[in-house]
C-alpha cells in the first residue's frame, strides 16, 4: 500500500461543452501583477543598477556588492561541479547543438519573373537578454536550451539574467553551462527587476531586442511589460503541461512516470491522459501511487495531480479531437502506433514517440528544445527554435529586363489602390529602357 | 520650377547622440487608446453581430442588413474589374505564390545520439483572421500578401474582414483577390470592431487563432489587445517606413521616385535618405519636386517629406552602422555595389538591391512580402512570411538503445536540478531492458 491515494479525475467520451471546460486553462490575475510591475521598471528606470541591488536586496534576501559575476567566479563555474555532471551537460550540449544547426535557413534564390530574383538570408539578433529562474534548484539546462541556438545563430552580445543564492553566488552548473554557450556576460538579478532591467538597461545590464526564457507570474507579467516598451519576447508562457496519449500498448508504469516528471514541477502542473483503453486508467492510479513514495518532490506532484484528469475515448480519432482542441505543451505517444499517429498531430509544443521517449530526454538531451508553447499557445506559436534568435531578411533584385516584365502589372495595381507615386517609381526606370 | 518646395533636413556625419534622435520613431499614445478599444472589446463581447453592426453604422456611416459578404456579391467580384487589372493580379499572385512555396520546411530527420532521432514538421494555424483596412483605397494587394501563405500553408478556416464603403459594399478588387486565395468567408467590418470580433467571435465571426493585417492605431491598439486575450498577431505596426542608400552611382530621380511612393501613404511616413555623396542631396530635392507635379497625393507626401531626412557619411561603412541602428521597414540600395553591400545588412525588413529594384515590386508582385516589421521592430521581427502561417512542431522518438545512450545523462541532469521524478521517468524504461 502507498501513503498516497491519488486518482486521476475520469471523463469518459465527453461531449464538446465539457471539453470545452477541459481544455481551459487557469487564468491569471493580469491587471494586479501589470500594476506592480509598472513599479518596478519605473524604479529601475530611475535609479538602474541600484534599484537592481535594493529589489535583489528585498526579494532575494542577498546584499551585493556588485551585479555582475566576476570574472574569477565565472571560470571557478567549471571546476565546482562533479565531472559526471559535466559529461552529463556536455551530451546534452553536443545534442541540442546539433539539432539546431540543422535548423540554419538554406537560402534559396528563386527566379519569380525573368529577371526578378527573390530570396531570404538569416541574421541573428544582436542583442538578447537569457533570463534563467533561481529557486531550489539550478536550471542550466534552460542555459543550455536558450544559449544553443543564441550561439548557433550567432547572437553578439548575449546577457544571462539569474538571481543569486543566498550566498550572493550563482550556481557553478549554471555558469558551465553559459561559458559552454560562450555567453560572456551573467548577471545576479532575478524576477520583474531583472527583465526591467534587459528592457530599460542600466548601468552593468545592457538593454536588449530580445528577452527569453521562463520564470513565474511576475516575469512573465515584465515581459508582456516589456512588449509595450518595443522589446520582443520568445513566447508568453504559462504553467508546464504534459498530455499523453495512451493506447492498450502502453506501459502504466511509464505513463504513471511521464505524468509524475510534469506533476513535480509545480502544484500549477497541468497534466492529462487520453486513453482509448479504460483499463488502463485503474493500472496508470496504482503506478503513480506506488511511484511517488519515491520522489523528493511528491507533495508537489501530489497536489499537481489532485487537478489532473483522464479522457477516455472510443476511437484513436476522437482522441486526436481532443489532443488538437487542447494543444499541449507537451505530447507524449504511448503506443505501438505512435508513427501512424503523427498525422492526425495539428498541435502541440513538441512530440515524444513511442514508449522509450519519455518528456525527460526532450526536456535534456535529445536535442530539441524545451521552452514551448503552453496555456494552448501551441495552436498559434511554435517552441523556441534556430528560428527564434535571427531575423529572416527578404531580398530581391530585379534586372532592366525584370522590370519591364513586371513593371506595366505593378502600375496597373498601384494605380488602382490610388497609389500614383508607386506607379512614378516604375515609370521613371521604365523611362531609361 | 515646381510649386513644390521641398528640401530634405541634411545631416553630415551625424555624432551618436544625434543618431540617437534619428534613428527614434514617432510615439504612440498607447493608454488612452488601450482604453477605447477596451469599450469596443466589452460591447462586441456583450453584443456580438449587434455590436458590430452599429459601431459600422457608427464609424463606416452604412447601415449594413448583414455582415458577411453574400455568395453573389462575391463571385461578382471578378466579373466588376477589367481583365487588365484582373491580369496584373494574377501575375503578382503568381509570382508570391512561388517564392512563399519555396519557404516551405524541408524537414531533416537528425539522429543526434545513436537511436535518439529528432526533427521537425510544420502544420498550418486552422483558424486565422485577415484584416484589411478600409479608406479611399482598395487594398487588394495586402490580401494577397496574407491570402497567399495561408492557403500555401493549408489554414483551414480563414476570415478576411474589411470595412464596406458608403453603398455597403466590399471592393471588387478585394473580392477577387480573396477569391485566388481560397478565401471562403468575407466580413464587412472594419476597425478596432473587426479586430475584437475576431478575438471574441460573435455570430458571423468566428474567433481565431492569430490575427494578421495592417491598420491605424486602433486597429494595432485592438491587435495588441489580443494578444492580451492570447490571440497571437502577425506583428506590432506602425507607420511605413523607406531607407534609401545612395551612392555617386545612383540616379537622383529614381530615388526620388522611391522616397516619394513612400511618402504618400501618409503624412506619418518615415522617410530617409543615406548617401556617401554629398551632391546627389540637391539633384533629389529637385527630382522630388518635379515628381511631385504629377503625383495624386502630392499634398500627403509633401507633409510626409516635410520631417523626412538625409545623413551624409564619408564612408559605406559608416552608412551601414548607422542603417542597422535604424532598421529600416524597406532598404533600398541605390549602388552600383548593391551586391557587395548584402553582407553589412543587419536589421532590415526588405531589401532592394540596385538601380532598378523600386520598392513599389515588393509591394505588389516581386513574390516578396509586403507585411514588415516597422518601428525599428526589424532588430528582432522577421516580415511575414510562410513562418508566419505555421507552427513548427518538435518530435522526437528514441530507441531502447537510444535511451540507453542519453538516460544516465538525463537522470544525472534532473537529478542536480532536484527534479527525481524526470529522473524516474528514465529509470523506469532502463529497468525494463
């Protein structure tokens, strides 16, 4: 017997009204945290790297004496943390880098008109802010997931935003893991001051194009701050989400496992299991009490679950329905026929096939990216990519010839759209010909 | 001698504070417009059609019986225009067909560990919404420039909305173009209305996963509202915008021909000249008052060149530093050297390489988009392309061997980031093999 009796809520074939209350997601308090924030960037508009220190000061417990991570600090990074956990990064480091070179845009000329040639070329932006949370624990994978593709794309200035310890340090795994990046700037600033702070800039933090990264409701709420004042974001972010999808060939103790790795990381966890086989629900409960004996975080994960539920559908079909309605952040595929199923995929952050593909690896070191689309996002956005750190320039270059083959139809439409000096621009080459 | 008087305000190696200045954008006052569109947003949630129907009645000055463009009138759309209109059409259709197909995602399996196999697949957004606005124009090339990725993208459901004229009726033109495009549903609605409709979705319009289109500043302030009630946009807009480059090689009057067509979109526009040669600033200013003569909307591009402006530096390179830093919407290089130049474009939204390459291709029928990142929001936006319509989706699927290679790594990982349960999810499926 466990000491935990966790159930999963079960909806057996639900009709569109229920799912369309299943597929919400918790709503957040916009106006308040929007308020408070405002407070915060206009505190650090004023008083930069001070305002950082005071709020660094107030929330994170810590008096520093400066914002930015010595140089000797940064390089101690390497040589405080165990060699099995550099390996560990290290593999991850090669797999989520090789990955995104395969992204890297190939130019393509394409010859629209005889004489009219149109392409694109990638630029990386070249300034961005890597905000990277404190808590318990140290996320340098997330170092890793947002400092890859800025080093692929070759981002120039980059700033890694973290708060610091209770000591004043930063964690030597999260500074590893910047200098594998080549990030040449950390700083020790958490939470709204920190985003305020790559919007605004102050004096050690530089202002920049772009911010990434996860963090709770009030970074989240500085970076839709941070929209307003022209900076761009990677994505709007919400709790983390999981949904698998689960067939009679599915093993409960996998599926159990899946659900367990999104349930601890927050009592917000959204989690989800769709099933075509309803005996799989009663195996899946047993599996997931029996498993929590053995996490350190499964008070968390337990309270996770409590709001977690199960759909039981009649037909793989239905089940898609269901999977693309609700757009999950993450889609797990525990089946057989998980390769059969990649079709009927219309959305969703990132896909796991198959039963050895746990959440974990993607989360990792498989080589894709975890910072993804939650609260149903992925209907509209994609996760973070290659694609999110350059910016895709059109260019086009149209010989003599190729305006006059195109010229005479782009007068004619100018000039109906009432555009006559567009018509002139023509017309004063076409003269010359 | 013209009537016209128009010289452009000269600065000559300008210092970096003096760039500073130039390089800003006229400011928004977001606040008091947030507000008002807040009201349209409350009403067409409360009213739905109703409320539609009498801000139209309101704002458009018509009295519509219903919002959608009926069968008949739009399959007369075709039939109103002359063949030779109807031809300039299909020839830029065509020719942004192509070069939006050649975006397409060629999608690359990478097995970045032995059994670990990860790429990605792009699936069209099902539900979007097309804004056109309305005015003394119809702007029949913009449906193009959103009609044509989405149905090469595969959107499912598309809506274009558009203010009717003063009889009720959509222009032809419109109605033509959204025909080519697939388009099966046209919405007579116009403004922040149009843009709530199909955020909230109200009888005729359906909500919408993301919303694409250009439009005044209510229309942006309603877009930006969306985006709080989690509909994702093509891209913050603001006034259009022209660079010019222009070297000894350049022939004055076709630059005057490009700063003029942007300057009679409206009295906002940004309009800039960067030349290497002092004395090409004079011959402009004459070709720009001999052109005006004949253009329609003189009176509107003289307003527009009234707070226009030319930087004179001493070298290319110098030019570009500063070309970057304003990230122009439209880049038009005036050169003989066009072609050595691509390599110092940074920021930009769309370039136009060489003497015979006016902007006014790109914006009806080069194949390029028309849709770009103004405002200087070409530092960390991409125009909108076939991105744009799609979703790239990350999948992964590991072998037994697979997540033999990557899970001691994985589970060493989660285990420093104290998250057991990933860990778990890994130990699980190595104890089975």
């Amino acid at each position: 017997m466990s000491k935990y009796d966790v159930k999963l809520k079960t909806y057996k074939n639900p009709n569109q009204d229920v799912i369309d209350d299943l597929v919400q997601r918790p709503a957040i308090k916009k106006e308040e945290l929007s308020n408070i924030v405002q407070g915060v960037f206009d505190s650090v508009r004023k008083n930069g790297d001070k305002a950082i220190l005071a709020l660094t000061e107030r929330f994170d417990k810590v008096k520093l004496d400066q914002l930015e991570v010595s140089k000797a600090e940064y390089i101690d990074g390497s040589s405080l943390i165990s060699d099995e956990l550099k390996d560990a990064i290290n593999l991850a480091y090669a797999n989520i880098k090789l990955f995104h070179q395969s992204q890297q845009l190939e130019s393509k000329k394409i010859e629209t008109t005889q004489g009219v040639t149109c392409w694109q070329e990638a630029r990386p932006i070249e300034r961005i802010g890597l905000y990277i949370p404190g808590g318990t624990a140290p996320l340098f994978s997330t170092v890793l997931m947002l400092g890859i593709p800025a080093q692929v794309a070759g981002c120039q200035e980059v700033v890694l935003c973290t708060p610091p310890n209770k000591d004043g340090k930063v964690h030597p795994a999260i500074l590893y893991a910047a200098q594998l990046c080549g990030i040449k700037q950390v700083v020790k600033a958490g939470g709204s001051q920190a985003i305020a702070g790559m919007v605004l800039g102050t004096g050690t933090i530089p202002p920049v194009y772009k911010i990434f990264g996860p963090g709770n409701q009030f970074v989240t709420a500085a970076k839709m701050k941070g929209l307003e004042y022209g900076v761009a974001i990677d994505l709007p972010a919400g709790p983390s989400e999981v949904l698998v999808f689960a067939d009679a060939s599915a093993n409960p103790a996998f599926v159990a496992s899946d659900l367990l790795s999104q349930a601890e990381h927050g009592i917000d966890s959204q989690v989800v299991l769709v099933t075509t086989d309803e005996s799989m629900i009663e195996k899946v409960n047993v599996a997931l009490n029996l498993q929590l004996e053995n996490l350190s975080r499964a008070n968390t994960a337990a309270i996770a679950l409590d709001h977690a539920y199960v759909c039981v559908f009649d037909t793989v079909e239905a089940s898609y329905d269901f999977i693309n309605r609700y757009a999950p952040e993450h889609l797990i595929l525990g089946s057989d026929d998980a390769n059969d199923h990649i079709g009927l995929i219309q959305n969703a952050g990132s896909v796991f096939i198959g039963h050895y593909t746990p959440e974990s690896a993607g989360d990792y070191a498989s080589g894709t990216n975890h910072t993804l689309p939650t609260a149903a996002y992925a209907r509209a956005y994609s996760g973070v990519s290659l694609d999110s750190f350059v910016k895709k320039i059109t260019f086009q270059n149209i010989t003599k010839s190729g305006i006059q083959n195109i010229g005479p139809a782009i007068m004619t439409m100018a000039t109906n759209e009432e555009l006559t000096a567009h018509a002139n621009a023509i017309q004063q080459r076409l003269d010359t010909l």
